[in-house]
C-alpha cells in the first residue's frame, strides 16, 4: 500500500472516485436581453449590465438535488477562420477555431464562482458561400474538450464533495458547449460576412444556452484528512 507523508503523521493514501461536476444555464434566462454579442472575430456575452443568469450545478446525475445559482455570465472569445465545407441546398457549414474564457461571477461582489479557459474550441455554423455573398443564418454552437483542444475550468468556492466541486483548477477530459439561436444584426435574421476572412461586418446578437462538464481533485491536505478519518474508523472497527 503506498503511503502518503503528513508532518508527523503517516496515512494511507486515498482513492477518492472520479466524479464529474456538470454545470449548465438555459437559453433565455434574461428574457430582457441576448445572451451573445459579437463582431469581426470576437464573440462576447451581450454586455448587458447584469447579464444575469441561473446556473445550475450536477452532481454527475447523481442523487443530490440540482443547486442553482444566480450569476453574472461573461464571455470573451476569438474566432480564426477555419474554412468551410457544402452543406445542402446551396448552404456552405463555415467553421472557426475559437480561443478565449468565460466566468460566471457573484452579481452582488462580482468575485469569480466558476471560470473556464479554452483552447482550440470549434465554432460553426450553416450559411451562405459559394457564390454568393457568405452569411451565417440564424443558428451556431461552440464546442470545446479536452479530447481535441484544452478546456481548464477553475473552481473558485468551497470544497463541496458532494457535488464534486473542490477549490482550484480541474483535470482529465472537460468539456463547454454553447447553442447560439435567433442569430441576427440590426439589418435582420443572419449575418452577413466579409467574403475575404469570412467574419461578420455588422454587430450581430443571439440568443444561447450552455452545458459543460469538469472534474477537481481535492488537495493534499483535504486527502490527509479523508486518510486519517479512514484510519480512525479502521481502528474503531478492530477494538470493537
């Protein structure tokens, strides 16, 4: 059995379970205002004053009830233009590399909750190209894991075994997702792109939702502690 060293103390070492947290917000929490902003290569939340939004928090479809949270959303990513591919009927799926962060904070002290760095995500959408004038219609999503790219979240709370939240950054696969709807610029429904670096030429707005997933580890000292606890129930175990 390996054995991990604590000043003075000798404990076993722990194996806690892997155990994904899943967060998640709806489209549409602010029925005031969109989610998503964007122009040229950026992509950002809609910069509305409060961008409120309710995230919910899962204890990997575990048992415990679903904890909601109310937060400040924001988001500051940048797109490079991939390339893009025929679809159907004259549509063209245009595809970005998509670079940046987003965090949600507390709306009262504006302190992070939760923040999370991609690298390498994937942005795409349906539209025109060929030719004509390349537009993206009304729909988009961002996707970025682990798998192909780099997506390091930062639990910035309390430990909170039970939902698989422990203070710090995660590890192993993570992953963020975002549906972007009801794509449009004051011009109307799509966005229109410049047909040299394919980005959008006008202000556009959606609406979006998001779903994501992270694992955290708890750290050595709370590890100690879990050991020593496992110890003692040991130890009660055989004098009983």
């Amino acid at each position: 059995m390996r054995l991990s060293v604590v000043p003075g103390i000798v404990v076993a070492a722990v194996s806690l379970p892997a155990s994904a947290a899943i967060f998640s917000f709806p489209s549409d929490a602010d029925h005031t205002s969109w989610t998503f902003t964007g122009v040229g290569a950026s992509v950002a939340d809609a910069a509305d004053p409060f961008d409120p939004q309710v995230l919910l928090i899962d204890d990997d479809n575990g048992p415990m009830p679903p904890h909601l949270l109310g937060v400040e959303f924001d988001a500051d990513f940048e797109l490079s233009y991939l390339g893009s591919l025929p679809f159907v009927a004259g549509k063209f799926t245009h595809t970005y590399v998509l670079n940046g962060s987003f965090v949600f904070s507390d709306p009262v002290s504006g302190a992070p909750i939760l923040s999370c760095v991609v690298r390498d995500g994937l942005f795409s959408t349906v539209g025109n190209g060929g030719l004509k004038p390349p537009t993206w219609d009304s729909t988009a999503t961002i996707q970025a894991s682990d798998d192909y790219g780099i997506v390091i979240y930062t639990w910035h709370g309390p430990d909170d075994p039970a939902y698989g939240l422990f203070t710090g950054q995660s590890i192993d696969i993570d992953t963020a997702a975002f549906t972007l709807t009801v794509l449009r610029t004051e011009f109307g429904a799509g966005v229109a792109l410049d047909d040299r670096t394919f980005l959008p030429l006008h202000r556009w707005y959606s609406e979006g939702s998001y779903s994501g997933s992270a694992y955290f580890v708890p750290s050595p000292g709370a590890l100690a502690l879990a050991g020593m606890g496992l110890l003692v129930a040991g130890r009660r175990r055989r004098c009983g």
